[in-house]
C-alpha cells in the first residue's frame, strides 16, 4: 500500500485523501492536512515512484487510481479524495472507475484532458544535481537555480531528496518513460461520476481552460468551479489559507 501520512480529526467525519502532483510527496501538505484535520481524519499519501512509497514500473491512471482504492478500503469507509494535478488525474480515473470509494471530490488545477507540455526539464535539472557535492538541501537548490529552475520549485523539488542518503526520493526514470502517460488521461473513461465535485484552479493558471468544461461535465455532472485569485497552478502552495477555506467550505456543505 501506498505510504500515508495520518492527520487524525473527529472520527464521525467522512475523512480526506490527499493526492500529490508529480514530483511532490504527502510531506508537501502537511500544514494544510493539519488544519483541515481539525473539522476530520486526513490521509496524505506519497504516490508510486514517489517519496517513500514503492518503486513500480507503471506509472498510469488505473494504476494510481488502484493505489488510491486501496488505502481507502484500508481506511473501511468512503472518504472524500482531494488531488492536485497528476494526483487530480487519478483521483478523477479513481471517481469514474470505483464512484463508491468516493463522498465528495476536489480537483486542483487540472482537467480530464491530455497536455502537450513537457516536465523533462525538471527531471534534467535533478539528474544534473552533484548528490556528491550535497550536504543540506540549499546546496541542491544553488545547482538547481544554475540549472534555470524557478526558486519556488527549487524548494519544492528539494522536499523529495534524502539528503542524507544523497538520493532523490523520486523514481526519476519510471517518471520520463512513463511521462506520455503522465501527461494524458484515459479517454476510455466514459463515467459519469456523479458525486459532489469541486474544480478548484488557480486564476492565473492556465491548465483547466473554457473549452474543457463540456468534457468536464460530461464525466462529472455535478461539477462546480471555483477559482483563487492570484494563484498559478501551485494554487495551495502560492495561496495556502485561501485554498484550504476553499477546500473546507465544500467540504462541509
């Protein structure tokens, strides 16, 4: 099973899985996932290939999804499920594949649609990081900044390395081979999910764009969409406080 982090909260609440983007870790939620523990049970999990979870060969959307399925059969009970990006996408192949699983949905800053963007060169960047040369994490963050990567991802990426192992703690070849996968999103899916849905972006973001919505209330009848000004797609990194009001206010509707 996937590595969670547990945040209890009243235990007659409906509990929260959180699911990262790539690159990232359920360590990246933490403050977040403690103040919306305070209203319920939140599991934040580290997806495959990623933090401390299992290094696997796949890397899809079934198989994320299957992940997520399976800590909420652990967990006994339906959950709502909150996934920002890649983690958004899986959590969408979870609602459409198993809708049972699933109380209440929220989709950060990502759409049911392929992207034609590419995230090489982030994994170019970590691979060229001297692990020799790192003692504390600023140290990978100097040869990322060399590299081009922004400052904020520069902390982000660097959340995910051992430093004391001087390793990343991402399966950074499963990521590019699988990377296709990543980016795109099962068009057999048909649905519909028609549970509560929130889709949640960022205003200055440009990853759920007009034209997605009829596919978006194609699969997910009950959708409603909210934005967050200011924010880019790390809408709950860039704006914390006002994503998780956001986030708690659908939630106890």
């Amino acid at each position: 099973m996937l590595n969670v982090i547990r945040h209890d909260g009243p235990a007659d609440a409906t509990p929260l899985v959180i699911a990262h983007g790539l690159f990232g870790s359920g360590r990246n939620w933490g403050v977040i996932a403690k103040r919306l523990a305070t209203a319920r049970c939140v599991i934040a999990v580290d997806m495959r290939n990623h933090g401390a979870s299992s290094w696997e060969p796949a890397h899809d959307y079934p198989a994320m999804a299957a992940d997520l399925a399976e800590v909420i059969t652990a967990e006994g009970r339906t959950c709502h499920v909150l996934g920002h990006s890649m983690g958004g996408k899986a959590a969408m192949t979870l609602a459409l594949t198993d809708p049972d699983k699933i109380e209440k949905l929220i989709v950060a800053d990502i759409a049911p649609v392929a992207y034609q963007h590419s995230q090489q060169e982030f994994i170019d960047a970590m691979r060229a990081v001297d692990l020799a040369a790192v003692t504390r994490r600023s140290d990978a963050e100097e040869q990322l900044a060399q590299a081009g990567v922004d400052k904020t991802l520069q902390s982000f990426f660097t959340q995910s390395l051992d430093v004391q192992n001087r390793q990343w703690r991402l399966n950074l070849d499963v990521l590019e081979t699988e990377m296709p996968k990543i980016l795109g999103f099962p068009q057999e899916l048909t649905g519909p999910f028609n549970g509560p849905t929130l889709f949640l972006t960022g205003a200055e973001s440009h990853y759920v764009k007009p034209d997605y919505r009829d596919r978006i209330k194609q699969l997910f009848p009950a959708a409603k969409f909210a934005k967050i000004p200011g924010a880019g797609h790390w809408l709950h990194a860039e704006k914390p406080r006002e994503f998780e009001a956001a986030v708690a206010q659908f939630l106890s509707l």
